[in-house]
C-alpha cells in the first residue's frame, strides 16, 4: 500500500534544495526557484505488471533489490483517471477472461482534461474476438485501448491522446502517443515551460532548440521569438511535433533531423546535409540557444557549440551531469537565473532549470 505523506514530501523536497542548492554553489548561482508538485495524484502516466495469480489478478511492483511482487489496489501517484481505470479494469477482467489471458503488462496515459489511452501487453497472439471485445470495453470505459504482442499492435481507436497545457494565459494542444516520451507530471511542465518562457522574450531574435521531442517547449517558444530552429532525431518525436505545429496554428518553427553532433557541423559549416536543403541557417539571427538532454548531460563538442551564444537556457534532468556541464560553461558565462522543478515527488529525482549569458 502506498500512502501520501505530506510531512514525507515536505521533507524531501527541502533535503533536494540544499543538495542542488550545494552542487551549484561553485558556480555563483543566483537564489535557488523552487517549484511544487502537487503531492498526489501528479502522474499522467503509469505502467504496472500483471500478476496472476490463481483466478485473481494483480497490478505489481518491484523494489530495486527485491523480486517479490507489490500488490497495488490504487496508486495514488497518478492521476485519478488512472486510479478509476484501474479499479475498472480489474472489474472488467474477471467479467471478461479474455481480455485477462497471457497478460503481463498494463501501461497508462492520460491528459489534464481525463483523456486516457490503455495498452495491454500480451504472451499470446490478438485476434479479431479480441479486438471486439477491446472495442467494446474501451467504450464502455471512455477511454482507448491498445493491445500488444510480438509483432501485433491492434488499437480500438487510435494511438494517441492530446493534451491542453496553460501557459502565461494561452492554450496549447499537443498529440502525445502512446510510447513515446512525455513529461509525467503536467502541473510541473506547465511551470517549468512558464519559466523558462519567461527568460526568453526576444521577440526580434531567433531561438535554436536542441533535443525539441514532441514539442513540449518548442511550440509555447514560438510566441516569444521571431523563429525557431529545432532539431530532433527521433522519427516518432518528430511526427508528433509536425501534428502538433498543425494543431497549434504555428508556422515559425523549422525543424530538421540531426544529432548535436551534426548541428555543431551544419552550424559551424564543416559539412552540409541533403537533410538541411530547404533551410537557410545563415538567415537566423540566434541570440538564445535552449537544451533539454538527456541523463548523460552535454558532450564537450556540444557544450563547444552552445557557448557561442549569448544567452542559454539549460533544462537538466540530472543534476551531476549539469555540474559538469556548467563547469565548462561558466567559463564563458554567468548563472542569471536557476530553478528547480519537483517532476518526481517522493523520489530522489530532480528537475533543474538554468538561464546563463555571456559575461
């Protein structure tokens, strides 16, 4: 059974500060923001192992060090769409035995606005009895269903689900599909792309974004610069940020398939790319540069290259890597702004926000 516990959260939350508050302190790093999670029902999005046992089925978890299965009635970490789905669910199965057979896997996605997408993962072939009787529940349930197996994807709808996130007064919708990345705490993203909004602003510059996903930044950003650069190599990423553009009625923002490795060569023109034909680089006026990278932070050729801009704005999800990191940029640069963003309550995962410019 898990349980909420505010003091719990409090605590830890505090216990972060002061780790992050001590890790940037070599770098002069201006007053540390500290943004909130809500303490329960924060997760958009959660995936459970199946446990059978005799007629009975289980939602599970496993500790780090131990095999033996956690039995989970509700979760209350995520969102109540997901905790109502899986009480329904569990009804649903012991009613229709099929749905329950071979299953070994459930994973959940849902929206602020309680738009939820379900895929069950299966050790058995799906057939066209399966798929109807999906169709059927997934009505009944309001939500979507995705079945999967070696080779098999069958979807009672389709494979996605929109979200709206409120920034600075303004709407904006993004296609989320089902295996692929996206932020799990939305109160969080809303500030964390609040933020880091707010240390833009240059309506008569341009902005180049490495690591854009689906989006998630890009798209708020387009409103406060001129145009957008961005750059992606994810195919799924990149068909999702292509509808998500569509959606949003944007059309400042360019994107182009490359690792940072290729960007730094395209940018500093030591090679040219077919995939690049279309778009004139030397057009741009960049003042800003933003990252989001991944765990293993920047790599010194891409650290190279973003220190030749004014202004950066460094979105981390750990905080080791980023400390190397802004060892080598504060060579070139001064900490103006630094926040950290609790995406992961009760957990010793930390979310960090930096604006640097030039000295």
């Amino acid at each position: 059974m898990i349980r909420i516990d505010e003091l719990l959260y409090e605590k830890q939350l505090k216990d972060k500060k002061a780790y992050l508050e001590n890790l940037l302190s070599p770098y002069n790093a201006p007053s540390l923001g500290i943004y909130e999670s809500p303490i329960q029902n924060f997760r958009m999005r959660a995936e459970f192992r199946i446990w059978h046992e005799y007629e009975n089925i289980h939602y599970a978890m496993f500790s780090k060090n131990n095999k033996t299965p956690i039995f989970l009635e509700d979760f209350p970490y995520a969102s109540v769409t997901i905790n109502q789905l899986m009480k329904n669910l569990k009804k649903i199965w012991q009613i229709h035995p099929l749905l329950k057979d071979k299953l070994f896997q459930v994973e959940f996605l849902t929206t602020l606005s309680n738009e939820s997408l379900v895929t069950l993962c299966y050790h058995k072939k799906l057939d066209e009895e399966w798929l109807s009787l999906a169709k059927l529940v997934a009505n009944q349930l309001k939500t979507k269903i995705i079945g999967r197996s070696r080779k098999q994807k069958l979807m009672t709808h389709n494979n996605f689900v929109q979200e709206k996130l409120t920034i600075l007064g303004r709407n904006y919708y993004y296609i989320q599909p089902e295996n692929s990345f996206s932020q799990p705490n939305a109160i969080v993203n809303q500030k964390m792309i609040t933020w880091a909004c707010e240390h833009l602003n240059d309506y008569e510059y341009d902005l180049l974004e490495m690591y854009c996903g689906n989006g998630n930044f890009t798209i708020p950003f387009s409103r406060y610069v001129n145009r957008v650069f961005t750059t992606e190599i994810s195919k799924l990423s990149i068909k999702a940020l292509e509808r998500n553009l569509q959606l949003n009625d944007i059309d400042n923002i360019q994107l182009a398939r490359l690792s940072a490795l290729e960007l730094t060569q395209a940018i500093n023109e030591i090679r040219t790319f077919r995939r690049l034909a279309h778009i004139d680089l030397k057009s741009y006026s960049f003042k800003t540069i933003f990252v989001d990278p991944p765990r293993a932070g920047l790599d010194s050729n891409t650290c190279h290259l973003i220190s030749q801009f004014p202004n950066i704005i460094y979105i981390s999800c750990n905080p080791e890597t980023l400390a190397k990191n802004l060892e080598y940029l504060t060579k070139t640069h001064r900490i103006t702004a630094s926040a950290l963003f609790d995406q992961f309550p009760y957990s010793s995962h930390i979310e960090t926000g930096i604006v640097l410019s030039k000295k």
